[in-house]
C-alpha cells in the first residue's frame, strides 16, 4: 500500500493576506494531516486567505469537504478564503456537488 503525499506551503504572508500552496493528491487520509494547519492558519485573524490548488493531481471529496469546512472557519474569523488555480476536474467536481456556488473560486 502506498502512502499518498500532500505538500502545505505558506507562499506568503503580507498585509494583502496569506497565501498557501497545497500539492499533491488530497485524498481522507492527506486531509486529515493537512486540516489542523489550515484550521489553524485560518484563526490568524488575516483578511484573505489565498489556497492555490494549481499543484493538486487529486482530490476526493474529503478534500472538497475539507474546503468547505476551512471556508465556514474563515467566515467565522472574519477572513475570505479564495481557492486559486482550481484544476478543471476538480471544477467540474464542485460543480456536480453544487459547491462552487459557495466557494469562491479562481480558475487558471
């Protein structure tokens, strides 16, 4: 069985916001190990919160859950989450669920 990797970057931290980069397959058990820190990232108190996902091969819906709790987190802060570089499949995911219309998206 092989372990699938997910890689978290904080890309940048200014008075624009935060920006992270998310990379690799988000999957249950890599959104699982990633949900801690963005929970955390997201209690910072930043106006936006920037998620590029132009590095992710794949997502399940763990991970599309996983949005969708880290937006209803930023909310609660006061800070707007932005998922940037959405891949197209995963576009297409979101808009099957009917997600899309309440994450605001950014594709590239």
């Amino acid at each position: 069985m092989t372990t699938a990797l997910i890689d978290l970057r904080t890309v940048a931290r200014d008075d624009r916001g935060l920006r992270i980069a998310l990379a690799g397959e988000l999957d249950f058990h890599t959104a699982g190990r990633v949900e801690p820190r963005l929970a955390e990232l997201a209690g910072f108190g930043h106006r936006n919160m920037v998620l590029d996902l132009s590095g992710i091969s794949f997502c399940d819906s763990s991970g599309i859950e996983l949005f969708l709790r880290l937006h209803q987190r930023c909310r609660s802060a006061g800070t707007q989450l932005l998922l940037r570089g959405v891949p197209p499949l995963l576009v297409k995911s979101m808009q099957v669920l009917g997600v899309d219309r309440g994450l605001p998206l950014a594709v590239t």
